[in-house]
C-alpha cells in the first residue's frame, strides 16, 4: 500500500513533543484563503513552474510535487532518524493536506510506527469520515486539531466547507480520552474579531478536558503565498498582514482564562 506524500521534514519542533518527522500527505478537502501548503491541496501529483536565471538567461523547470511512498519507506525514514527521535522523545507526525483523506495508508502507517515504538501524532482539519477518525484513534498518541472558525456560514466561506463534522468529530476524540493539541489560526480580518473570538474562548472553556493539552495560536504569515502562481491559484490574502508579536501576546492572555496551556506561534 502506498501513500501520496508532497514533502517529508526531519527535525521538526512544532509538530508535537521533542524532535520529529513530519509527514506532509496531498490531498485535502478544504480550500483555506490562508492556506501556506497549496501544493497539498490537489490529492494527486502535480507540477509546478520554476524559473531559474542564470545571468541574463531564464530557465523554465517543472518541479513535481507528490511521490507515492510505502508504509515500509515511511518506517525506514524514522529508524535512520531514531537516535535523534528517542533522545527527545520526539516521534512522527502525519499532516498535509489532510491525513484523514487517505485513511487506508494513514492506519497501516500509524500501526507500524507504534509497533517500532515511534510516537504518533495526526495534525488534521477534523473534516473527515468519523468510521475513518474511529479507526485510527487507538493508534495515535497525540491530535494536532485545527478550528478555523465557529460560524457556520463564515466557515463555509473561508474554508470552502462546513464546520459540523469538524465539531463532531473533536468530541469524538475527547470522549477517547486522547491527547489533543488544539491549533487555532488567528487571521486578521476573518477570525479575530471580539465577537468570535470570545466564542472560541467560551467554546474552549466548555469543550476543555483533561485531553486538551495545549493551545497552539497560530499567527498568519505570508510564508506560502509565493506558491500559488506556481500551482496556478489564485491568491485571496493580499493587503492583509501579519498579527504582532504584542497582538499574539494580548491573545495568549485572553485564551489563557480558558484554563488550557497557550502557546503562541508553532
């Protein structure tokens, strides 16, 4: 069985606990305006132009984005990895795209790395099949779980699909008694007026268990917008900027009532 993968990265810090391997798996069913990742929305290889200059001269080259890996690949990336894993008690990390978008592989994947040992993470949206959420559960030791926005409507809009599943499907892990790390994305102009955001933290404040670990915000930042002409996407972000560190700080002290550890950035 194999699986459709657009980048693999050792020596990640922010995917999980300790250093780790991220895998980046293609395919997602979200169109996010602020997505940094569009080479992992299409769920089949793809290819991208580059132009390179050398002096006066331009090149056209076509970079692919995509590779089918085995579970086994998978498996052997960690081991080389494995002294630096185990002495941080780091792991691996399955994000995307959409992990949950190819489940089959996901599963397979994740038994293996916990029969060698390895920690598990799924960083994923929560849009996805619940039987398919259900079936790799048992075999992941942390969830990195977006929520992009609590209105309906607005989530819809920015996001290309409704929010219900995503809701469900976080309750679903709660009541496995997993551990959650819950990403939220702070995007200024979509996400972080007062109105919504005291519904975050009023819905965080109420959802919040003894398996949400962690509060990860997540500052929008410019780093992907340079792919989209690449892909042929067109970019919705233009003219909005970056939240400041003292914005972020203010905000990590307004979720921080929530009782949930708060991390900002990562």
């Amino acid at each position: 069985m194999q699986g459709l993968i657009f980048s693999i990265k050792r020596y990640t810090i922010h995917d999980g606990p300790g250093i780790r391997v991220t895998v980046f798996m293609k395919g997602c069913p979200l169109s996010c305006w602020w997505c940094h990742n569009p080479e992992g929305i299409l769920p089949e290889p793809e290819y991208a132009l580059r132009i390179d200059r050398v002096g006066e001269r331009e090149f056209e080259v076509k970079e692919k984005a995509g590779r089918y890996y085995s579970s086994e690949q998978i498996v052997e990336i960690l081991d080389r990895e494995r002294i630096f894993i185990e002495e941080s008690r780091g792991g691996v990390t399955f994000s995307g795209g959409e992990p949950l978008l190819q489940p089959s592989f996901l599963l397979k994947t994740l038994i293996m790395c916990r029969e060698k040992g390895y920690h598990t993470a799924v960083d994923t949206s929560g849009y996805a099949e619940t039987e398919d959420l259900l079936a790799v559960i048992p075999h992941t030791d942390l969830f990195l779980y977006d929520l992009k926005h609590l209105d309906a409507k607005k989530h819809l809009l920015y996001t290309g699909v409704s929010n219900e599943q995503i809701i469900k499907n976080l309750h679903v892990i709660i009541k496995s008694g997993k551990d959650i790390m819950i990403r939220f994305p702070v995007i200024p102009g979509i996400n972080d007026d007062d109105e919504h955001l005291g519904k975050m933290r009023s819905f965080l404040s109420e959802t919040a268990s003894g398996s949400i670990k962690k509060l990860s915000l997540l500052p929008y930042h410019k780093t992907g917008s340079s792919k989209y002409s690449k892909f042929g996407i067109k970019y919705r972000m233009n003219g909005i900027e970056s939240p400041s560190p003292e914005r972020m700080k203010e905000l990590g002290d307004f979720f921080a009532e929530t009782g949930i550890a708060v991390k900002t950035g990562g």
